[in-house]
C-alpha cells in the first residue's frame, strides 16, 4: 500500500507492513473535534457522580468483552505481545471501574472551620482537557487519565502518537459505546505541529503528557504561556537496586521481566541494575541467563515474551546507544545485535563494566537492553541510583523490609518498590520528579489534578479575623 507525504501510517512493527493510512484532520475537523467536546463538557459537568458512574462501569464491561480485539489491534500496531495486550486491556477495565466506585469519596467536599459559619473545598471540574499520548501503552495511557478525569467531570480531546491512530480511534469508539455524551472524548488524527494551536484555544483547560522529556518541555513552555494546568509523564532510568542480602533468584527473575516487557519500552522499565559488589558476580549470572532464555519473536505467539520495538528510529537509536557503550568500555554478557530479517526486533541485552559516563546510563534506553553497575555499598548505590536527570521509579531489593524502607525514602524518584517490580495501580498515586516530569496520575492525587481546588466560604463570619491581618 503506497503512502504520501503527510499521511498519518499504522504500520505492523514486526513485519514492516503497513496496515492502514489517515489523512491528517483539517482545521475544521479539529474545530468540530473541540467544539463537540467543549458542548458535550457543559451538559456532562452538571451530571453528579452518581449518574456518570453507570457510563464508566459500561466502559470497563466493553473493555472486557472487546479484550481479544483490542488486544490484537495493539499488538498489530506498535508489536506487544499478545498476552500482554490483553493484560493491558485488563487493566484499563480495572482503572476504569475503580474510579467508578471511588470518585465520589476522591472527590467529597471537604469541611474546614475557619471564620465562616460554615467553609467548604470542593473539587469542580476544569472542561476540556487535551491529552497528548504515546504509543507504548496505547489503551492504558489514555485510560489512565480518562477515566479519573472524565468521572470528575470533564471532556477529553486526545491526540495520541501518530504510529497508533487505529487505537485512538477504538477508543474513542469504545467511550462512545459505552454512552457517555456524544463528543465527550473525540480523538484528532493530527501531527504534532498541530499542539500549538490546541493549547492556546480557550476551551482547552488544561494539557496532560505522556512522552519524552523533550517534548514535555515544549508542552510545558506552551502551556505556561496559555496560562493552562499541566500534568507531564516522562521519560525515565529506573535503577533497580541489588544489596549484598538480596534474594538473587528473585531479583534476577524479576529484573528479566521488569526490563523486557513491552520489548523494553516503558518509563518505568527497569533500566540500570546497581548491584552490590559481593553479589554482583552471581547476580550477573542469574539475571544475563533470565534474559537469555526470553522467547523473542511473533508478538501474535502466546508463547513470544518480547516483541519488536515499535518504529525503525528506535531500534537505530538503540543500536547507537549500545555501541557506543561497548566502545567506551562496556561488556556484552548476552545479546548486543539486532536480529536479521523482517521487524525491528533487538535481542535483549545485558551489558556489564558499565559505567556512568555511558550512553545506557546517562540516556533513557526505550528498548529491551539492561546495564548493569557495581557499587561498594548501600550508600554508593543510593548515590548512583540518584545520579540521574530522571526520578521516575526505582526497585529495591534487600532482605531487611525496614533498612529498605530507610533507603527507598533517599531515593529521589516518585515511588520505591522494595522487592516488587515498579508498576503503575490505580489505588497509588503515579508520576515522577526531576526530568520525570511533574503532577501524579491515577488515585486520589490524580482524580484531583484536573478540578478546580474551589472554596466555598459562607457566612456570616462568626469570628472575625485579628485586625493587624491582611485579607489577602
């Protein structure tokens, strides 16, 4: 299938077919886009929580009784595999009905004495908010911020990664099946040059992004211009941290999975493995040999564990990152190549002798590659996990639950994990610090993010404040 310039491609990351092709939406697409957002927000913000909640819960049923389509179409257009698909539609359904039940009590007036005879916090809506989305998580990363934002009582227009826009389009689909107000979240087949104009448009409220930290950059500065609320996810080099107590079966085995899902490509992937001297030796033994035995191949396959990366660029990106590492000094316990033949397939990877003026330990790497760093101590493996622009994440493995409590609180990353592999919850507050970006998604914290923090003060006063006290 021939395509031109301009042209927004669904193309199949594991055989390098092209599936289908958009033309861009014109300005008055774009326009009707938000315009029926704008109108579908003015009826659906008078709506209690109660009467959204039915609408939300008919999405998570969708979600569940469409698992095995949407799963595959992710699988066709950015490569997971399979059983992670639908694990990932899984989860969608699960955000989806715990915001459901929980908004109301997230989002309850809260009392608080003051002067008034009675002072009131409510959480009120802001409007239209534009969701700027990535292709990793195509459904989960939408989900995650809709179904929070939309239970508050706002409207959603999504422009969602260029390489995924039959999932935008499903999604918007699936919303507008489950009943929720016609518009309420309208998708854009739009490049990034359209953003700009977006956020200055007065009905978009506010920005929310999940992507690079150069692009949350830009986001951020055009944002702040508009004067418009922002939320940023960004990039992220997860240490996962390895002490002397550690059990190394386990860490090992987690470490193979926390690296390689989604072929690598997750904010919160483990990225650099910091590993006690004592135990480096045997953990590089368990953890090389975990990778080595993951199942590479058709992201449609049951059986494959990882698939392809999602585009070219990041695969030749990947490539890069890695040979420059070996050439300052790096080791390859296993993989180091790209894979012959069809697809943008790398083998997972295990570099050791890293050290941190590399590129697989200054750098994000999107892609199934793990460097490993030997420190000292507890202390010098603190040090080296906050040597880094990014605080996203961090894995922490140590026998003593109470010493890896002191340790995770020196960590500079929105969470710890102390024996887990790092992964996003809806009951858990989820974002980053540093070049991670700002703002929390999901739980309580996020739900609030995008409502109006209003006070409500109603009188008479019924004591005064002192005189020597400003109003303001």
């Amino acid at each position: 299938m021939a395509t031109t310039v301009g042209q927004i491609t669904s193309l199949n990351p594991a055989t390098e077919e092209v599936l289908a092709t958009f033309d861009p939406y014109t300005p008055d697409e774009i326009e009707e886009a938000v315009a029926e957002a704008q109108a579908s927000f003015l009826d659906w913000r008078e709506r209690t929580i109660a009467e959204r909640e039915p609408f939300m819960r008919k999405l998570a049923a969708l979600l569940r009784e469409r698992a095995d389509r949407y799963g595959r179409l992710i699988t066709l257009e950015m490569g997971k595999p399979i059983s992670e698909a639908k694990a990932e539609i899984e989860k969608c359904a699960w955000a989806c009905d715990h915001f459901a039940e929980n908004a109301k009590r997230y989002l309850a007036d809260e009392r608080v004495p003051s002067t008034a005879r009675q002072s009131v916090i409510a959480f009120e809506p802001l409007g239209v908010v534009l969701a700027v989305m990535p292709w990793n998580f195509p459904f989960w990363q939408v989900v995650r911020f809709a179904a929070p934002a939309l239970m508050a009582g706002n409207a959603a227009v999504l422009k969602h990664a260029s390489n995924v826009p039959q999932c935008a389009l499903t999604i918007e689909e699936a919303v507008r099946d489950a009943g929720f107000p016609e518009g309420l979240l309208r998708a854009v087949l739009v490049s990034g040059g359209a953003i700009e104009p977006l956020i200055a448009d007065d009905r978009i409220r506010a920005v929310t992004l999940t992507g690079s930290s150069d692009t949350g950059s830009r986001i951020a500065e055009l944002a702040g211009h508009a004067l418009k609320k922002t939320v940023l996810e960004l990039g992220g080099s997860d240490p996962f941290i390895v002490l002397a107590d550690a059990d190394l079966d386990a860490a090992a085995a987690t470490g193979a999975r926390a690296r390689n899902q989604n072929a690598g490509q997750s904010c919160i992937a483990a990225k650099r493995f910091i590993a006690e001297r004592a135990v480096a030796d045997d953990f590089e033994r368990k953890f090389a040999k975990a990778v080595e035995d993951l199942v590479v191949g058709d992201p449609l396959d049951a059986k494959t564990q990882v698939g392809p990366l999602a585009r070219r660029d990041l695969l030749e990106a990947l490539e890069r990152q890695v040979d420059a590492s070996v050439r300052m000094g790096a080791r390859v316990l296993t993989g180091g190549e790209r894979l012959s033949g069809k697809g943008f397939f790398y083998r997972p990877t295990v570099l050791t002798d890293v050290t941190p003026n590399m590129p697989v330990f200054r750098e994000e790497t999107f892609g199934p590659v793990a460097a490993v760093v030997r420190v000292r101590d507890a202390d010098e493996a603190v040090r080296a996990a906050n040597d880094s622009a990014y605080g996203l994440g961090a894995s922490l493995w140590t026998r003593d639950a109470a010493r890896g409590d002191r340790l995770a609180r020196r960590i500079e990353s929105g969470s710890v994990f102390i024996n887990g592999m790092v992964a996003s919850d809806p009951r858990l507050p989820f974002g980053g610090i540093k070049r991670s970006g700002y703002g929390r998604e999901l739980s309580a914290f996020g739900i609030r993010e995008f409502t109006n923090v209003q006070t409500i003060w109603i009188g008479p006063a019924e004591t005064q404040l002192p005189a020597s006290q400003p109003a303001e």
